[in-house]
C-alpha cells in the first residue's frame, strides 16, 4: 500500500503530549496516524475539519471511555503538519487548546 500522506512533527509540541501517554493510548495514535498516511478518504470519525478556523483539524482517537486529540493542518496538500494533543475530558473541545493549535500553526508557516 501506497502511502497518500506524510505526517510531520512540527518541534516538541506533539511529541510533550503523545509521551505522556500510556503504551495503548500510544498505540490507538499510532494506528490512527497510519490510517491518516494510507487511507485515501478518511472517515471523519478520526478526522475532521474543526469549523471557524483557518485550516485547523483535529484526530480523533477513542480508547476505551477515553477520547484524545490531536490538532493539525496540511501543507501543500498532502502533508499533514501536528501540532498538540490532549485528552477531551468534556463535550466541547476547550478553546484554550484550539488557541493553542492556531498559534503554533502561526509559529509553523511564519518559520517555513
């Protein structure tokens, strides 16, 4: 199977998060972010477009009753840029952490 897209680690910000999880919760991220790289038409149960932001989505991981995000956005097309993660405790998605992707993705394409 041929890989559809790249998925960069932009600095420490995902990597802080995705290490401090448990090796299951690690391994669900994994297998998402495979699912992202090789499947053409991701279903938006592990991807989704986070409405009223510039280009900002979010991975969606559930594991057991536990739900993790990941916030990222794509760059020329098919590379898919990770930002910071987090553990959803509640029904909306904080907005200090959609804040949070907005400035490092702000960060990422004022250095590159």
């Amino acid at each position: 199977m041929s890989q559809i897209r790249e998925i960069l680690i932009y600095k420490r910000y995902f990597l802080d998060f995705y290490e401090r999880q448990e090796l299951d919760v690690q391994s669900k991220i994994e297998w998402t972010l495979n699912l992202i790289q090789y499947t053409q038409q991701v279903p938006i149960k592990y991807l989704r477009y986070l409405e009223g932001t510039s280009g900002l989505y979010e991975i969606r991981v559930e594991l057991k009753s536990n739900i993790y995000r990941v916030f990222c956005f794509f760059e020329k097309g098919s590379c898919v840029i990770l930002c910071n993660g987090f553990q959803k405790k509640t029904q909306k998605t904080p907005k200090r952490e959609i804040e949070r992707a907005l400035r490092i993705k702000s960060e990422y394409q004022n250095e590159n």
